[in-house]
C-alpha cells in the first residue's frame, strides 16, 4: 500500500519520505559517531569527577561536566590537558558558553609553563646526578 512522503507528499512504496526528502546521513552506519578520542574523553571526565564531586563554582554535586578553561576551537592542542579542565555544573557550564576571560586565560597558560619548567628542572637534575 502506498502512503504520501511527509516531506513532498508523493506516493512512496515504503518507509516515511522518499529518497530526495529523506536526511542525509552525518557518520557512517554502525560508527554511531564514537571514536577514540570520545573513549579518551569520557575517561579524563570520569576521572575529574571522581576527583572533584562538585561544581567548582556554586558547589552543586549533581549534574556534573568537565568543563574547557581555553575552549578547544581556540587551542585544540589543549583539549586532554588537565591543567585546562575543571568541573562544573551544567548550568554553570552551559550559561558560560565558549567565553574565556584573559585572566582565565592567562592562568592556564602560567601553570602549564610552571609545569613545563618543573619537568625540565627534574629532567636536568636527574641527568646531572648521573
């Protein structure tokens, strides 16, 4: 029995649209759009949240998400990087958006240099020594 696709309304042998209205398909079938990054993902948010059970800034302890300091549109080389992250409560997140503050910014940066200082100290001192 024929029906009218819900998209143009012409008769069609099955399903709910014809081929010209139906949605065009973003990932490939059977991925369900996951990667390994998702995985690495999902990790780094488990782990921040068990470290850190409530929302940085209004100290809420459900709806829990790891949150960018410096969004990954602007340094996507930062994404994975701790020093960058912290937990907040979906609200808190969501009414932020993709904004930084260059103070926000700018501590970031300091820590991953201070950090970055600390490893090459460590690496020098542990090479003299031998």
């Amino acid at each position: 029995m024929q029906r009218p696709c819900l998209g143009c309304g012409y008769l069609i042998d099955h399903g709910s649209r014809c081929n010209d209205c139906r949605p065009k398909r973003t990932v490939k079938p059977g991925t369900k759009g996951r990667t390994a990054t998702d995985w690495r993902w999902r990790k780094l948010s488990q782990k921040l949240r068990r470290l850190s059970p409530f929302c940085e800034k209004c100290l809420a302890t459900t709806d829990l998400t790891v949150d960018h300091v410096i969004p990954p549109s602007e340094r996507p080389d930062l994404t994975y990087d701790e020093l960058n992250l912290r937990v907040w409560c979906r609200s808190c997140n969501g009414s932020r958006s993709n904004r930084v503050t260059d103070q926000e910014r700018q501590q970031v940066l300091d820590a991953i240099a201070q950090r970055r200082t600390r490893k090459s100290l460590r690496l020098r001192d542990g090479l003299a020594s031998t």
